[in-house]
C-alpha cells in the first residue's frame, strides 16, 4: 500500500490521505484494461473516493490512479478556495 498524506488549508484546514493499494489481476488479459488498483481519498472525515481503477498492466493502473488522485485533491483544493500542503504541480 502506498498512503500519501497532504493538509488542506482554506477556510477549515482538513488532512487529506490518498491510499493506493491491492494492484491485482481482475479480468482476463482479452480486457483492454484488465489490472485494477484500490484507490481511497479521504478529505478531513469524508471518505471521497472509495473506488477500484484499471490500467492496462500493474504499473499503468498506478501510474492512473497518481494522476487521478492527484487530479481530484488539486482540484478540490481550488474549488474549495484553499491550497495544499505539500503543493501539487499542475
């Protein structure tokens, strides 16, 4: 499992953790994509994301999932008016 953890500040500051885990085979290799990983984003106690992602080999469903995590906190930190901590390039 990989768990990386940010802070949000804005008007109420919050921890993000975004845990990237269980990488496995979940189709048969006739699937476009058959490698999925279990991605979790918390923000503060909201569980935001709680779903599997699929790539087309065990490193592209992570390299997928970073960019998509990566994606959804840098853009609800805007959203939200506040910045995160570390700071994601964009």
């Amino acid at each position: 499992m990989i768990e990386i953890k940010y802070r949000f500040n804005g008007d109420v500051s919050r921890d993000i953790t975004v845990r990237l885990f269980d990488v496995k085979q979940a189709r048969n290799d006739d699937h476009s994509a058959p490698w999925d990983i279990g991605v979790t984003i918390t923000w503060g106690s909201e569980v935001a994301f709680n779903h599997p992602l699929a790539g087309a080999d065990p490193l592209h469903a992570v390299e997928l999932a970073a960019q998509f995590a990566s994606k959804y906190i840098r853009g609800r930190a805007e959203d939200e008016g506040g910045t995160l901590e570390p700071p994601i390039t964009p």
